[in-house]
C-alpha cells in the first residue's frame, strides 16, 4: 500500500482551518449525543447549507465529526440521567445507570470514553487499509453490479431496521416512488411533476432530509422534551481503577471487533453494534447474573461496539458509494451538493477529501476524549433548555438554510410537507432512515437496471452470467431468506435489553 496519499491527508487535516472544523465537528455531535431526539442525522441535515460555501474537505470533516461525536454524548445522559440521548446508547443505560447508582458513575464514563477511542481509533487504522482496497475492487463493477448492490442495500435495511418489518418495507418503498419524481433519466418524459415546472428536476435530496430528519424529527420530539426530566446523579472521579480496567479490556477488544463488522453492513449501524456487543458480553462472561445490576463489560463492550461501527460505516460509502445507515445518506447528499460523487473513484480523484475525512478522525478521537470528561457537567445543563426555545430556533435555521440553496420558495413549503409526513411516519411507527435510503439508492438502482437491461438485451439471465453479479446475486438471495432470522434474533435481544431497563 501507497503510504504517500495517507501522510498528505494528515496534511490536509492539521490545515488549522480543517482542524478547527473538526473540533467544532466532535464538539457538536456531543451536544446532538446528549440531547435526546434529536440525532446526527437531523443536525447534518440541518447543516447541509451552511456547508454549501466551505471546501469539501473541511465540509465532510464537519459533518463527519457531529456523526462519531454523538456517540460519545449519548453515554454521558445514559449513565447519569437514565436517559439515552442516542439510540445506539440505549444498552449502556442498563448497567451504565446502575454503576452509577452504586457511586461508580465516574468509573462508567470513563470506561466508555476510553473504550469509545480505542474502538474508534482501531476502526480507523482497519478502514485505512481496507477502504483501498474496496475501492479497488469496486473499479470493476458495472451496471449490472451496481444494480444488485443497491438492491442488497435497500433490502438490508429495510429489513434490518427497526420497528414493523411490513412498515419498513412500505417506507422504502415510499423512497423509491419519491427518488422517480422529475424527468425521466433515459427519455426525458415527465413523472409524477403534476405538471409543475418546480417538480421537473426532481426533489433534491437536502429538501428531503432536512424535512424529514430536520422539521419531522423536532416535531416529534417537542412531545418528549416537554416531560420532566430525571434527577442527574454526581459522577465523581472519572478514571477507571486497576481491576475495572482489566475486567474491560477483553470486552472493548471484543466490542470494537463486532463494531467494525456490523458497521460496514448496510442496516447494521451503531445501535444493532452495541445491542450484539451486549449480547456478546454477557454469554462469555463467567457470572452472566452480574449483567443488569452494574457490570463494567456491559458499559465497555457496547460503547466501543458503537463508535467502531460509526466509523466502519464510512468503508461502503466512500468505497462504494452505498450509504449504510441513514446518516451515511445524508453525508451522501453533503457529498453530493459538493460535486464530489462518492465511490471507487473518489480516491483517484479526490485524495485531499478521502484521506482529509479519513485521518481527521484520528484527531476527532483525540479531542473526544480530552472533552468528554471535563465539560459532562457543561453538557448535562444543556437539558434544562426548554424545547419551546430550542426547537422554533431550529426550525428558523431550517428554513432559511434550504432557501438559501437556491433561492426558492417553493423548496420551503417542500420542506414543510416533509417534515409533517416524516412527524407522522414516527407517530405511525414508520421509521424514516428506510425511506431516506431507499430514496438515494433508488437512482442508482434504476438508471444502473435499465443500462444492464440494455447490455442484456431484455435478458435477466445477464446479472448471473457476469462472476462479480452472479455472487452478488447469491448475496442478495441469502439477504431474502437470512435477514428475518436475524430480525427475529435481534427483536429477541431488543426486548430482553428493554425488559432489563425497566426493571432496573
């Protein structure tokens, strides 16, 4: 492997410019971590125009640093509060809160906080020389490739994803209908435009995730920031002693294994990472009973299962150009609004922007640690801001972001129909990443089916014939008849978790 483009992407990175970025990053996504509700993926897309007039390096080491950034904020809620501020540290809340109870609160965050980096860092090192050649091998994908690729993917999370598995399946279905609004690709006739001249490009895919994630995600959450909150327990010193360290290292080696996998699978992600890394935990430890009434392992594992995937998950969207989970999809869109495609190419043709992103998260898990710790008290006050200031600033900003895109009303009001559909989607219990996804899978997946169709000659014999599609094909049966087991194993391992935080 060529290590002259990764040492001039650490050039890239320690610009101060790009490293104030990154700071600003992290710092941010800590603060959407803590936060309940809100998500990395509503505060990208909320930030998707402002980022619009920055270089797109420095833009994606922005946006890339709020995604890892959260993961880290949402222990700090979950451990003190009983409260996770992200879903992928909902399974910390069982023995985090409990250690916390039993005055250990310090130890919990900052067992996570070190495990959270090693299993970064190690994810990082792993994408560092397996992106390459992902994106290698991507190079000799064709249309045919990339059509059962996007079909696994959509598949993948539709079916991995949580709630309803009949309501994830509509919602992607519903992205798909969406992403053939506006011209046809191939001939050039109009689809589902009503006749409107506003509609004839298309929706663009900032619009639809800053209504979904941005105005649908605050209006639903204005209805859970509006309880009481709990009491915050005192943390106290926050370094782990001798013998909780060594009962938690082979459970963050564990974890940032299980992260790293489970992270570049599309539908894997960081949540279904931590809920597998507790599972994991608890079957190899020696007194299994110990897990619910305040086990280290329970918070190690799963934290360093978390930030390993959100990391992993970068291998199929800067590789690929596959985004493995909803906030991929809108790092996608940010890509995109760049001018930079992401894929096998992006490494040949972009090197500041592949390798900048990349080694920036060396530095983000750095700075991670050194603020996690010291400013958890500044952090956990942010919870008493009232939702009613929060969440009309948040719409403002909105608003005027996805205006200032193109200059156009008309993208407001799209906006607005978005966010009530993704606040109902959540009420109904539709989950929106699957619509997301599907929604920027579902260009590729026509206009790369209807080119093979073309190259076939009508033949559908055409997508086994080829080596790479043919094991692509078998993939994709395998997704069909595997994926419902796992859901089923998975859902097992969710209510148990859940049972477990109830009774706790």
């Amino acid at each position: 492997m060529d290590l002259a483009p990764v040492l001039s992407g650490f050039a890239v990175v320690f610009e101060p410019q790009n490293l104030l970025y990154c700071l600003l990053g992290v710092t941010l996504g800590m603060l959407v971590g803590i936060l309940p509700g809100l998500g990395p993926a509503a505060t990208i897309a909320i930030l998707l125009p402002i980022t619009y007039n920055i270089e797109p390096a420095a833009a994606v080491i922005l946006l890339a640093g709020i995604f890892y950034g959260a993961q880290y904020g949402g222990t700090i809620t979950s451990v003190l509060l009983r409260l996770p501020g992200e879903a992928s540290s909902v399974v910390t809340v069982i023995d985090g809160h409990q250690m916390a109870r039993q005055g250990k609160a310090g130890s919990a965050l900052g067992i996570a906080a070190i495990g959270s980096f090693i299993g970064g860092t190690a994810s990082i090192i792993l994408l560092t020389f397996i992106a390459p050649m992902v994106a290698s091998f991507a190079l000799e994908f064709g249309p045919a490739e990339y059509t059962v690729l996007a079909l696994i993917g959509i598949l993948l999370v539709a079916t991995l994803g949580n709630g309803s598995l009949i309501k994830s399946v509509a919602a992607a279905g519903v992205g798909l209908v969406l992403a053939t609004v506006g011209l046809d690709p191939i001939v050039g006739t109009s689809r589902f435009t009503f006749g409107s001249d506003q509609l004839a490009d298309g929706i663009d895919f900032v619009i639809v995730a800053m209504g979904l994630f941005g105005v649908g995600e605050i209006l639903y959450n204005l209805e859970h920031r509006l309880r009481p909150q709990p009491a915050v327990l005192s943390f106290g010193r926050a370094v782990p002693r001798r013998l909780e360290w060594l009962q938690s290292r082979m459970a963050i080696l564990r974890g940032s294994v299980v992260g790293f996998v489970l992270g570049v699978l599309p539908g894997g992600g960081a949540t279904m990472s931590s809920l597998v890394a507790y599972a994991v935990e608890k079957r190899s430890a020696k007194d299994p009973s110990r897990f619910g009434k305040g086990a280290i392992e329970g918070v190690a594992g799963p934290e360093s299962a978390n930030n390993a995937a959100a990391t992993s998950s970068f291998i199929p969207l800067l590789t690929l150009g596959i985004p493995a989970n909803a906030t991929m999809a809108v790092l996608f869109g940010a890509l995109l609004l760049q001018g930079i495609p992401p894929g096998p190419q992006l490494i040949s043709e972009h090197p500041d922007v592949f390798w900048g992103v990349i080694n920036s998260m060396y530095v983000g898990n750095i700075f991670l640690i050194l603020l996690s710790i010291p400013l958890i008290g500044v952090f956990v006050r942010l919870l008493k801001v009232r939702a009613g200031i929060l969440a009309p600033l948040t719409i403002l900003i909105t608003m005027v972001g996805v205006y200032s895109i193109r200059n156009n009303a008309f993208d407001m009001f799209l906006v607005v129909a978005l966010g009530l559909l993704g606040y109902g989607m959540k009420k109904l219990g539709f989950e929106p990443g699957p619509f997301v996804l599907a929604f920027v899978l579902g260009k590729l997946l026509e206009s790369s089916f209807r080119r093979s169709m073309r190259l076939f000659g009508g033949d559908f014999i055409g997508f086994v014939q080829r080596p790479v599609s043919a094991v692509l094909v078998v993939v994709l049966v395998l997704t069909v008849v595997v994926v419902p087991i796992l859901r089923a194993v998975r859902g097992r391992q969710a209510a148990r978790a859940e049972q477990v935080v109830s009774n706790a």
